[in-house]
C-alpha cells in the first residue's frame, strides 16, 4: 500500500528565506506522481508543482521547487524568499496507476507561518 | 471557468438523516473522487471514480456511497449519518493520465456537521 509521510506539523520561516518542507513516500510501483497542494486559511486546495517518478530532472514552478530523490523516496517542497502569502498548510500527495485504477494518497501535512 | 463546484458548502444535520453532497465538473475529466479531511489526520480519499458507472472504494468508505451515473456528476451519499462523519469533505477530478500525472482540481468544500 502506498503511504505519504510529512514529520513536520508546524513551521515557522523568516520573510524572503527559503523553506523546505519534507515528504516522503512508500511505494513498490514504478509509475507515480508526487504532487504539492497549498491550503490556505480560506480553505481551498491549490495545485503547487508536479513530479513524476521517471523525470530525472526537480519540477520547478516559480519560486517553488520540488527536491526529488528517488533512491531516498523523498520529494521535499522548497519555497524560496518567502512570501507572507505562503503561510498556510502544505500537503504532499502521491497518485498511483495500477490495473486501470488510481488512487491519490495525502499526507497529514505542514503548517508553514511566515513571519515578518 | 474550469471548475468544480459542491454543494452545499455548509450542512448541519442530525444523527440518521439521510443527506447527499453533490459534486459537478465542467471540464470534462474522467476521474472524480472524494476527501475528508480531519485535523492531524490530512486528507484521505473515501471513494473515487474512474469514468462513468466505474467506481471503488478509497481509504474510509465506510458509511458512504457514491454514484457516477453521468461523467460530470459524483454525488457523496451518507444514508445514516453519525456524529464521526463530522468532517470538511472535498470533491476533486482530474483527467486520467496512465503515468500518474492527474493534476487534481478542487471543488471549494463542504464542511459538515452531524449532530
């Protein structure tokens, strides 16, 4: 069975530093996605960045970063020169293809606090 | 504007009356599923749907039924809600790409209490 794991419950990060947020993964498949859904206090999940397990080279989507290490099973979520806006909860999720079916998995997530 | 949209957002209820969540993209996507989601426990998936009249069971479906009788609908039926189904639930669809690669859209949540 597939199972995300996230160790960090809370985080605190200094305006414009970089942050990383851990995650990693238990799969015995092959083929998987590694996604990072955003949710902020207003409640509403937002798709962050994507990695698939055969792309040899981290996702990047602006100033977020996914640090993908296959052998390591990690897909740690770097967000650089934080931004007030980015205090909110950070889920990392794995989606798996098997026999036709999908199922995507969460972790518990972080809670990120940006301060000024 | 590519949504999903659920309803209702905010449901009060008591214990053993039948209610159904509705949940409605336009976007065309095969795959549908629905979250609950816990404080300390994140989010996890109650049933999912792969197309039309294709549907399993995710982590915690007990007490929950779905149906997805048309591709764009995949209501949340609980029969006889209790008190531990008190939760925020999420309907999410995605195209379904054999490599993993479903970016999932989020309908907005329905935060629901069972008295």
């Amino acid at each position: 069975a597939q199972k995300i794991t996230q160790t960090q419950p809370g985080m605190f990060v200094q305006e414009k530093e970089a942050v990383t947020l851990d995650c990693t993964y238990d799969t015995s498949d092959q083929s998987y996605g590694l996604f990072w859904y955003k949710q902020p206090s207003s409640g509403e999940m937002i798709f962050l960045i994507y990695q698939g397990s055969y792309d040899e080279q981290n996702a990047t989507e602006g100033r977020y970063s996914l640090n993908f290490q296959k052998a390591r099973k990690s897909a740690n979520l770097v967000i650089s020169a934080s931004q007030l806006g980015d205090s909110a909860m950070y889920f990392c999720a794995m989606s798996l293809v098997s026999g036709g079916y999908q199922k995507v998995t969460f972790g518990i997530g972080t809670k990120l606090q940006v301060i000024p | 504007e590519a949504q999903v949209t659920q309803n209702p957002r905010y449901l009060i209820t008591v214990t053993g009356k039948k209610l159904t969540v509705t949940c409605s993209q336009n976007m065309n996507h095969e795959y549908m599923s629905w979250y609950r989601q816990d404080p300390g426990l994140g989010l996890r998936q109650i049933y999912y749907s792969m197309n039309v009249e294709v549907t399993d069971k995710g982590d915690v479906p007990e007490g929950y039924k779905v149906s997805r009788k048309e591709k764009r609908n995949f209501p949340l039926i609980l029969e006889s809600p209790s008190p531990n189904q008190t939760s925020l639930y999420f309907c999410a669809s995605s195209l379904d790409i054999p490599t993993g690669a479903n970016v999932l859209t989020f309908g907005a949540g329905s935060r629901l209490t069972v008295l």
